[in-house]
C-alpha cells in the first residue's frame, strides 16, 4: 500500500519533471492505475502529476499522428474512429480493459510500464512506431529498440509516440481475452505489404510470451516472396517460435497452441483483406 504521507508535485514543465523522478522513490503519475496494481508500494514517496504538462494531445502531422503520453486508450479510440485514422491501434484500445479503465490508462504509462494487460504494444510494435523520450537518455527511438533495451529502465519522461501510417499495408490485429474486459492472454498485429498475393514485407508481433514481446521473424522470413495462400500459411504457422511461461490459468503448452490458432486466423485475415 502506499505510504500515508506520500508527496504529491505539480511540475510545470518537462524539465521539471525529469529533474523530480531523479529523485529515489518519486514516479510519473497520470491515469493512476499502475499505484492500483496489487502488489507493494511502500517504496513510494511521491508522486509526479504530469497532467499539467499539456501531454494529452492527438496531432496529426501529414501522414504521421503525434500521440501525446497524457493521451488515454479512450482519447485514441475516439480519435481513430472519428478520423479514420490508425485503425488497427483504435480498435485494439477500444477493446482494452473497461470504459472506466480506457478513460484513465494514458499511452505514456501503458509503454513506459508495459503491464501483461496491455493491448497497446503488439500494434505499436507492427506500426513501426517511434518513442519520443526525455531524461537519462534523451531521443526518438523504435519502439521495438526502446522495449527491447535497457532504455526502458532508465529514469525518463515519455513525451510521445509517433505512428506514421503507410499507403498500400495491411494491417490486423488480435488478442486473446478469457472475458472481453480482462487482461489478454497474448496480443497479435501485423503489418503486410503484398503485390498481387505474394507477400513482399511483413512485421509480425506478439506480446505476452516469456520476454514480454517477441517479433516471428522466422515467419515473416519464411512469408516473404511467397503467396500468401493455404499451404504458405500453414506452414508458417507450424515455423513460429512462441515461448510462454505458465499461470494459475493456463500452461504454457495451453498458450502456444491457442497463439498458433490466432495467427493462423490472422494470416487469413490478411490473405482476405488483400483481395
């Protein structure tokens, strides 16, 4: 639980907060539910409200959506429905947890913290989407390098990702929920480029396996140059490597097999989606 006399501090500006969490035991603070986990949180002794930083903006910049950290799931997929724009990402937010839950988990802390729960990183991951970040390390950043590395242990302000959307991909999206409004079990998105039915790029990711996340490029390799029909796709199901770890729900061989189900299925939702 935390401590009774926690600090709260109000920053100004994104130097200020930087300059705060520094600090041993002060974090970032905005939508509130990872303090709401149920684990420890003892070791916390302020907290940093960035709420008025001006970090919940949704800009779009040509063919690229500037996505403030601020921005809630509920901000995105109320954005992408009403502009048509960053469908995959919309729709995968708009099936994320609760309405109550949508309208306070904000796109910086969902990345920053990567909870097991989140439906956020899979399509970020496919869109090939870049992380603006200030702090320890400062830059722009892959969002697959900023995961994967230590960058995502240092001590950093999210100011905001950047999804450029591009002509002529396809892309799709799943996931896995025991019920609609709880945690999913793994997520899934693609992003394909073909010509005719041969499939000429693919980015494929999963999260929710042993390392968080993990990109199939044993599949996209195998995919590449080929037709996107049956037998292909078959077959780069039966190549894909996924290692999970097991819970009080499911094992890890239970998990392996339903992922290389939902691929399946996605690859030919893709096969139709490019008809």
């Amino acid at each position: 639980m935390l401590l009774s006399d926690i600090r709260w501090y109000f920053p100004d500006t994104v130097k200020e907060a930087v300059k705060l969490i520094t600090k041993p035991g002060i974090i970032l603070h905005a939508g509130g539910t990872k303090i709401l986990e149920p684990q420890p949180r003892s070791s916390i002794k302020g907290l940093v409200d960035i709420s008025g930083l001006g970090l919940n903006y949704i800009r779009p910049h040509g063919n690229t959506i500037h996505i403030g950290s601020g921005a809630t799931f509920a901000d995105v997929a109320e954005f992408s429905r009403k502009r048509k724009r960053i469908a995959m990402l919309g729709t995968s937010l708009s099936h994320a947890a609760s309405t109550p839950l949508r309208n306070r988990i904000t796109i910086g802390g969902s990345i920053k913290d990567f909870p097991m729960w989140s439906n956020l990183y899979a399509p970020l991951l496919a869109l090939d989407a870049r992380v603006a970040i200030v702090g320890e390390r400062s830059g722009v950043y892959p969002l697959e390098e900023y995961a994967g590395s230590s960058l995502i242990k240092s001590k950093h302000l999210i100011v905001e990702v950047r999804v450029t959307e591009k002509k002529g991909v396809i892309y799709k999206a799943a996931a896995f929920h025991v019920v609609r409004f709880e945690y999913p079990l793994f997520s899934l998105a693609a992003a394909f480029t073909m010509k005719g039915i041969v499939v000429r790029d693919a980015r494929i990711f999963i999260t929710g396996v042993k390392k968080r996340f993990s990109r199939l490029e044993s599949v996209e390799i195998f995919l590449t140059g080929k037709p996107l029909i049956e037998e292909t796709i078959d077959e780069a199901t039966r190549r894909a490597s996924l290692i999970f770890v097991p819970d009080f729900k499911f094992s890890a061989e239970y998990k392996e097999r339903t992922a290389k189900v939902y691929l399946n299925d996605l690859l030919h939702d893709i096969r139709r989606m490019n008809k």
